[in-house]
C-alpha cells in the first residue's frame, strides 16, 4: 500500500469515528423540536378526553405525559 493510499485510509476512519463520537451531539438539536411537538398535541388530547368524561382527571396517561414533558425540557437544556 502506498503512503498516499495509507493516509487516505487513515482520514477517512478518523472522519467516521468522528461524526459517531459527535452524533450524540447532533441528533438531539435536531429531533427534540418534533419531539416536543408530539408531546404538546397529546397532552392536548388528553385535556379534550379528560373535559369530555372519557378519561378521568388526574390519570395515568396525563402524569406519564407531564413526567416526560419535564425529562425533555430539563433532559436536553441541561446538555
């Protein structure tokens, strides 16, 4: 293998270790907009279930929905 070929070899290994190592970095910034989203339009559902009686107030759905709401903000502004 020629050194030219050697070195190539190199920068390209290193260049995809690279975007891995950062990834975690990267894909946060870029899913937590729909992320939030989704949550908003649920926890929104289930407001309209609990008004209309299909769902008692206080449930379940609603304190997992609240307990991820606060993981997602507090989770990602802390990184």
């Amino acid at each position: 293998m020629r050194p030219m070929e050697l070195y190539n070899l190199c920068r390209a290994i290193l260049s995809i270790l690279g975007v891995f190592l950062h990834l975690h970095r990267l894909l946060p910034r870029t899913a937590v907009p729909y992320v939030s989203t989704a949550l908003r339009e649920t926890l929104k559902e289930v407001e309209r279930a609990e008004a209309i009686g299909a769902i008692p107030p206080g449930s379940e759905e609603r304190r997992t929905l609240e307990r991820c709401k606060d993981v997602a903000v507090k989770g990602w502004t802390s990184g």
